[in-house]
C-alpha cells in the first residue's frame, strides 16, 4: 500500500502543474489572438462574449427546459386522458351494475325490464366503445414496461369479446321479452324464438345472471388497477414536469453564473492587457527622466495603441537620446574651440608682446654690429701708431683681453642677432598657429602646421621623444588652418603621451610621413611606435566620450572633434594599429574644396 501512496502523491504535483498550465495556455492563446486588436475591440469582444454566452445559455435553458417540459406536458396530458376514460368507465360500469339490479327488481318480461334492459345496453355499447379508446392510450402512452402493457391490453381485447357475448344475452333477452310482451305473436314463434335463444345461448337466465356479476366485477378489478396505474404515471408526468422546470431554472441559472464568471475573468484581463503594457510604458519613461537613461527601450507587447505609444515614446527617447549627444558633442567642441581660441589669444598676445621689444633689439643689432666694427677699427688704428703705449693703458689692456675681446665681440653680436632671429621665427610661428584672423578657408602650406604644431609641443619632446620628418612635395591646400592645426595637435598629443607612458620600455619615435597621393588629395601620416590600439578598441576612438586615458585625464572627444573636422574638410581620418609597431593616423585631405560642400561650410560659419 505504501508504494501506491508514494505514486500517488508523485502524480498530484504534475496534476497541478497542468492544471496550473491549463489558465496560462488559455491566456496564451488570447494574448496571440488580440495581440493586433485594438483597445476598443478587446473591450467589445469581452462584452460581446460575456453577454452572447449569456444569452446562448439562457436560450439553450429555455430549449432544453421546454423540450423536457412538453414531454412532460404530454406524459400528464396522457395520464389525465387515461385517468379520464377510467373514471369514466367506473361510472358506466356502476351505472351497468345499477342497471343490472333494476332489471332484476323489475317484473319479469315486462315493460320496465324492457327499458331497463335497453338502458343497459346502451351503457354496455358505451363501455365497449370506451375500452378500444383505453387500449388504444395504454399502446401510445403506457408508462409501464411492454409485458405490462401487453398484458392489459390482452385483458381489455378479453373484455372487448365477453362484452360482445354479454350484449348478445342482452340483444337476445331484449327480443325475448318483446316477443312474450307482443300480443300478435303466436306460441311456435315463441317456442321457436325460445329454442333459438336456447341454441345461441343455453340456460340464457342463468348465463345472463352470471355475466351480469363477472363481467363487471373483473371489469372493476382491473379498472382499479389501471387506475393506480394512471395516477401513478401521473404523478410521474407530474414529478418530470417539476424536474424540467427545475433543469430549465438551472440551465438559465447556470448561463447567467457562467457569464458573469467569464465577465469578471474577461474584465481582469482585459485590464491586464491593457494596464500591463502601460505599466511597462509609464516605468520606462519614469526610470528614463529618473536616471536620465536614455539608453532604455520599453517593451512593445501589444499591437494596439498602448503597442503605438510604446512606439512613440521609445522613438521620442531615441531622439532625445541623439539630441543629447549632439548637445554633449556640440557642448565638448565649443568647449574645445574656447581653449583653442583662448590658447590662440594668449598665443597672439604672447607673440605681440614679444614681437615689440625683439623687433626693436633685432632692429638695431644692425647699428650695434656698425659701431663695433668702427670701434674695434679705431682699436686696430690706435694700436699700429701707438705700438708702445703707457703702463697705465697697457695694463688695462691687459686687464680686459683686447684681444680675445676683439675676436669675440662680433661672435657675440652674430649671436644675438641668431637669436633674435629664432624669437621673431618663434612669434611668427605662434600667430601662424593661432590664425584667429582667419574665419575663412585659405590655400596654406601643411607642413606650415605642422612645424607650428611641433614647435608649440617642444618642450614635451625636446630630448625626450625622437621626431623624424619624411616630407614630400605637397601642394597648398584649402582649409581652416587654425581647425587643421587643432587636428595635428590632438593627434602628436596622444602620440606624445603615450610614448611617455612607455618610455623606459622603448626608445620613442614618431614618425611623420607627408605625400601627394594624386593631384587632388594629399597624406599626412603620424606613426609612433607605442604600445599601438587594441583591436576591439580601433572602431570606437572616434566615439564620442570614448577614451583608454585614466579619469581625468581625457575628455573622450578629442579624436570625435578631429574626426568632424576632416570630415568638415572633405577628407577622411583612418587608424591602423599594430602592437608591435604602435599606431599609425592617416589624415587624407582634397587639395580643392569642393564648391557644394564650401557653400555649406561658409553658411554653417
């Protein structure tokens, strides 16, 4: 016994789970059947359904309920029918009985006997005709089993011949007293008709009196119980019409309890439905402003409208997304282009401020380098008249190396005249570099800018990283030279640091390469020799706020700008990594800017 518990009990979880499966699987079903429906045709098909079943319920109630019912009807009809012929017969065999007994108080072969004796044979003719009727009611609405029936129908057929004999004795006692009564007949009729009666019926007053009791006596018996019988199958008819009522009642009860059920279950999901993909909507959108996550997407469950505004507002998200990263991006270049503008003007202010007293010391090394060639002349003259001049100037003469003086002053002056020389070289290239005058695009020299840029960034290469320049034969080329500038120093300064970075491990380099690709375009490719990019990482540099540098240290839209603004110019900005040989930036610009795009750039300015 212990083993069929134990499976039994193993069988209950799975029954559960399937019965637990069975309302998920119907929700399933619904969820792909109005998966496209609108609100309002959900709502209406809930409805539709609740109340057609209703009303199909109500109506199949009142169907079946009245189809039982008639048949109950019927059944009752029958029974009272039956109930109605049997009284019927009671009364008209009492009345035979009643009858019987008049004709056997009244005087014998007199007048009274002979009406009492036709009085009893239009009751028994009544009778006869009334037993077909209930044969013929036993036969189509019997309630009883078949040999039942069978069985009552014999004894009624039984009946039907003894009532046929019975008003045979009375046809021929009825002619008997006619003829006894009739003064005209003769003694041979009488005796004749007596010998006749005799033949048909021998011993008739005797026979007669005898039919008189058993016929209607058994009659009376069996009429009872046919009448048990009726009013049992009565009683029947009348409990199946109670029941069909009851069914009917039941049925419509039924439909009405399961319409509502279904109305309250259709009602709970179709607020479901309805309120779950807004709930998903409405925690998106909260989570969104919240955060300010912009990255989030709300599920789109539905086909319907709520389906449509989860639509809307994941597109609206998108767009704010984007609109913000262009804010974000437009926030970072302008941010960039004030520290340029502002390195730019303190590059200009620094220059002109330096520009003034070099171009006046360079301006007279020319008179100072004439008056020390005429007094050092002056010197040669004293000294080929005045060989042997006095103590005192000859120790002074000694005192300050005439000689070495004389040979090393114009060395000097040649000096200071080279480094005024590389200050107004220095200057010339800082108002170059930060071309705040420039607003348009002109024609410029690439390497211009790029030894401009160099010279800006010396101090962090200068016996630190080793610079090779393999220039070719460029031709000028149109651009923004202040935003081309910003685009070499962006690039030699992530080089730069990350050759520091590196240092003690590699003897740093970078490389940069200049050439004419074609008559059109033109190259400038800046290699250094680090630790390179990795892979993964080469299609995101350009993203913006994307950046490999610790916190701090890197904005992440340095090379986004760059890539903007070659893009601004018509070319093109690439990356090529290797882990052994570092990383290579290749800048290709058009030597031409192209008309349409000039256009934009000017309207855009």
């Amino acid at each position: 016994m212990q083993p069929e518990k134990s499976q039994s009990s193993s069988l209950e979880p799975s029954q559960r789970s399937k019965s637990a499966k069975q309302p998920e699987f119907l929700t399933a079903c619904l969820s792909r059947l109005t998966h496209h429906w609108g609100i309002r045709k959900k709502i209406g098909f809930g409805y539709g359904l609740s109340i057609g079943i209703a009303v199909l319920g109500t109506g199949i109630g009142l169907l079946v309920g009245d189809h039982y019912q008639n048949k109950a009807v019927d059944k009752l009809a029958a029974a009272q029918e039956k109930h109605k012929l049997i009284e019927h017969l009671e009364k008209s065999f009492l009345k035979a009985q009643i009858q019987q007994g008049k004709i056997a108080l009244a005087p014998q072969n007199s007048e009274t006997q002979q009406k009492e004796t036709d009085s009893l044979l239009a009751i028994t003719y009544d009778i006869k005709r009334l037993l077909p009727q209930l044969e013929a009611s036993l036969s189509v609405h019997s309630i009883s089993s078949r040999e039942a029936a069978q069985d009552l129908s014999e004894v009624l057929s039984r009946y039907d011949v003894e009532l046929e004999q019975y008003i045979q004795l009375i046809e021929l006692q009825r002619q008997k007293g006619k003829r006894e009564v009739a003064q005209e007949a003769t003694q041979e009729a009488i005796q004749g008709a007596t010998q006749e009666a005799s033949q048909i019926a021998p011993g008739f007053s005797s026979e007669f009196r005898e039919k008189q009791v058993t016929v209607f006596e058994q009659l009376m018996r069996d009429t009872e119980k046919l009448t048990e019988s009726t009013l049992h199958q009565e009683h029947q008819a009348t409990e199946s019409l109670n029941s069909a009522r009851t069914l009917r009642f039941r049925i419509m009860l039924g439909s009405m309890l399961l319409s509502i059920a279904i109305a309250i279950a259709l009602a709970y999901y179709t607020s479901q439905i309805i309120s779950h993909p807004i709930r998903a909507v409405t925690r998106v959108a909260q989570q969104a402003t919240q955060e300010s996550n912009f990255e989030l997407q709300a599920p789109v469950l539905t086909g319907d409208e709520v389906g449509l505004l989860a639509t809307s507002l994941n597109q609206l998200i998108q767009r704010v997304s984007k609109q913000l990263q262009e804010l974000k991006q437009a926030q970072a270049h302008s941010i960039q282009s004030e520290k340029m503008s502002s390195l730019g003007q303190m590059v200009a202010g620094v220059a002109h401020e330096i520009n003034n007293p070099v171009s006046f010391i360079y301006g007279n090394l020319g008179h100072i380098q004439q008056y020390a060639e005429s007094l050092l002349s002056l010197v040669s003259l004293y000294q080929k008249h005045y060989p042997q001049p006095v103590a005192a100037i000859k120790d002074e003469i000694e005192a300050i190396e005439l000689d070495f003086l004389c040979e090393d002053f114009p060395r000097t002056i040649s000096s200071i005249q080279l480094g005024a020389e590389r200050i107004q070289q220095i200057v010339r290239s800082l108002r170059n570099f930060s071309r705040l005058d420039e607003a348009e695009m002109k024609r410029v020299d690439i390497h211009e800018g790029l030894e401009n840029t160099l010279l800006i960034l010396n101090h962090r290469t200068k016996g630190k990283i080793k610079i090779v320049r393999q220039y070719g034969d460029l031709p000028e080329v149109d651009c923004y030279p202040a935003q081309l500038n910003q685009v070499f120093m962006n690039i030699l300064n992530n080089a730069i640091d990350e050759l520091l970075e590196n240092g003690p491990h590699i003897q740093p380099q970078i490389l940069i390469q200049t050439l004419a690709v074609d008559h059109e375009q033109v190259e400038v490719r800046i290699q250094d020799n680090g630790s390179g990019i990795k892979p993964e990482l080469s299609q995101k540099i350009f993203d913006p706020f994307f950046t490999t540098k610790p916190m701090g240290k890197g904005t992440g839209m340095g090379l986004a700008i760059c890539y903007q603004i070659i893009e601004k110019h018509q070319g093109q900005l690439g990356v090529t990594s290797n882990p052994k040989s570092g990383a290579e930036f290749v800048v290709t610009l058009p030597t031409k800017f192209p008309q349409p795009a000039s256009d934009e750039v000017s309207a855009e300015a």
